[in-house]
C-alpha cells in the first residue's frame, strides 16, 4: 500500500500528532508499505526528524493568513491551518499531482490511504479527495466534527464507536479507545521487560526517580514551575528526570535552572529511547496527551495536567477510574504536595500501577495496521 500522512507540528500545535503518525508509518514500513508525508513549514515543525525517520516529505510553504471561520460548523482549532481548508486540499493536491491523473497514475505517486491527523480539518477538506479511488484515514481526539473518512481512529480510553457514529458516514469503520493505542515496539518490549515491577519505593540506581514530560513543546513552561515546586518539598533520596522536545522554546532556561535548584535534575532533549527512561522511573508527572498510553503500557504511575482544553475528558475519565492522579495547573503547588507527603502514597502509587498497565497492551498500532490492509484488500 501506499500511505501518506497529512499532519503537521507547530510551537502552538505541539509534537503529538506527528509523533503518533510517525509510529503507525514505521509500523507500515516494516510491514512493506510506503508512506510519505505532506507538512506545513510552520514555526517548531518536525519537518526534519521525518526526514531523519527515512520518510519523504512533501513541503507546504509557511502561512500567515486567517481562516474565515464557517459559522454553521465552527473550529476551534482553525487558526492552526493558517489559510482556509479548500486552500490547504488544494496545496495539498498539487504537490501530489490530483490535478493530472493520468500521469499521476502512471508515476504510481497516487496513495492508496490518504491519512489526516489535524483538529483544523474536517469534511470540508476530505470531501476535495473524493473520487480519486482513495481511502481517507482520520486520526482524531475530539469528536465534535464531520468527517467524510472510510476509516476513523480515536484512542482515548473512554471512546466509543458510538461517539462518532452521527459525524462519519454510515459506510465507515471506527477504531475507538485504547486496544488501538498508536506505540512504538520498545513500549511493548518494556512492559514485556518489566512484567513483574511493582513500584512500592525506591527501585533505581537506590534513588526515587520522577519522570517530568510535559509534551514536545510545553508552550507554557509548566515544567520550570514543576520543578521550582519540588525544589521546596525537601524530598530525600529523589532525582528528577526531565525529558524537553528538540523544539522546545525552553531548552536552555531549564538546563539553567537544573544546575541552580537543590535537587538532583538531569535534563534529555529530543530522545529517542522514551520506554526505556519510563521503564527506569517510578512515578512520572506529565501531560495528559498521547504520552499517557506510552505511560500505562509501561505500568509507569503517573499525575497528570491537561494543558490543552482537548486534554481534560481523557483526565477526566481516567481520573476517575484511579488510573492517574490528577493535578491542576490552578492548584499544582497544593496538588503537588498533597500527593508526596501523603502517609499512603506507596500505596497509592502500586494501585495506580496496576490499574494503569491493565489499560494499554501495546499491540494497538499492529491492529490499526490489520484494519487497513483488509480494507485495502477489499
């Protein structure tokens, strides 16, 4: 088969969604298929570590226009796009050759999926690819809008099919919740690894390791005021962990702070080796983003932010069935501390453990993977 990926990143947009893109590609890959990628030049893309990945990109020049905002069926998230969704589907046309059939048949440059990871697009831009015997994939989050797609993801635990059954034509498939977890190999191996791990106290290297992750761009620097909380609890026998985006606008300010706080800090950015630091740590704070299922799957307890107002009904959900404790960006300080200076905090730690790794088994990307090839085949 033969796949491309419609999906950006931007210091507003964040890494998410290229990242979980760039999982089901390599998964693709190794399974034959060939993915390419169509992306906007905006500002904190990750243009060049899809390129570093082995994928080739398709450029969209960088935008400074104003979507024009669809009063029957507004967006809240149409400013990411940067010009209208017609203007975008045509771009996104030409570079791959709609425009010339013929000779795009012949070229064999037509895909046979046509993958969409991005809350600024719905029908509007889907319907511009009808017609071409192409299968449209949405990969989304939110379910608040129409989508013209043959398949349709969303891996929030808490989604159901039924969710989307009124925004999606009756002909579609729907992939929901998370038995389709978009996770790299390594995180499966890891809970493999770590099968038998019950986090109850200090585990590595004789220290309480905490992970801090907020995202690939942490677009507020919620991880300096992290950090700056713990370095008053007075914490004994604890390091942090912090792990930044190659795009993050706060690189240097936190390796600064690192080395002025009272605490044990090491700061990674941009690594490449995540389930194996999640399976080194005990207790990770982040946010509650794609990361969360890398988290469970690993069996790594966590207290989650919902950064992002597309963030707090997975929170929520998961909140309330004791799978993550969950902190709040107006009360992080009290939240912070009321956790770790809990008498029962062990306890509350090896529960949410073993809650969190039933959740996610890792082998999400191969079914998605599964339901594509037998949809192609049909």
């Amino acid at each position: 088969m033969k796949v491309t990926f419609r999906v950006d990143a931007s210091l507003t947009i964040g890494t998410g969604h290229v990242m979980r893109c760039l999982t089901l590609a390599n998964v693709l890959r190794l399974r034959g298929h060939q993915c390419t990628f169509v992306c906007v030049q905006h500002a904190g893309n990750m243009i060049t570590a899809i390129k570093m990945a082995g994928f080739q990109v398709h450029l969209l020049a960088a935008r400074h226009g104003q979507y024009q905002i669809n009063e029957q069926e507004p967006n809240n998230y149409a400013q990411w796009l940067g010009c209208s969704q017609h203007e975008d589907a045509k771009q996104t046309k030409n570079i791959l050759a709609f425009n010339n059939q013929p000779s795009l048949e012949s070229l064999g440059m037509k895909p046979d999926w046509l993958v969409v990871d991005s809350y600024a697009l719905n029908q509007q831009w889907q319907n511009q690819f009808t017609g071409f015997g192409i299968k449209i994939f949405v990969i989304d989050d939110l379910a608040d809008r129409l989508h013209q797609c043959d398949l349709l993801l969303d891996q929030t635990f808490g989604r159901a099919a039924l969710d989307y059954r009124h925004l999606v034509p009756v002909k579609s498939e729907i992939l929901a919740g998370v038995d389709y977890c978009l996770l790299r190999p390594e995180f499966l191996q890891h809970r493999r690894i770590n099968n038998d791990v019950s986090r109850t106290g200090l585990q590595v290297n004789n220290k309480y390791q905490i992970l801090i992750t907020l995202g690939g761009i942490d677009e507020h620097n919620v991880t300096e005021r992290i950090l700056t909380i713990f370095n008053q609890l007075s914490l004994l026998n604890t390091r942090f962990v912090v792990v930044l985006g190659v795009n993050s606008p706060w690189q240097a300010r936190i390796k600064t702070l690192a080395v002025k706080l009272n605490i044990a800090v090491t700061v990674h950015v941009g690594v490449n080796n995540m389930a194996a630091l999640m399976s080194q740590c005990d207790f990770a704070i982040g946010a509650a983003g794609s990361t969360t299922w890398e988290r469970c799957c690993v069996g790594l307890p966590s207290a989650l932010l919902a950064i992002a107002d597309n963030q707090e009904f997975a929170l929520s959900v998961l909140a309330n069935e004791g799978i993550v404790a969950k902190f709040d960006l107006g009360t992080l300080e009290e939240d912070i501390k009321s956790f770790f200076y809990d008498k029962n905090k062990d306890e509350i730690i090896s529960t949410l453990t073993a809650h969190c790794k039933r959740l996610v088994d890792g082998a999400g990307c191969r079914r998605v993977v599964d339901k594509m090839e037998s949809m192609h085949a049909l």
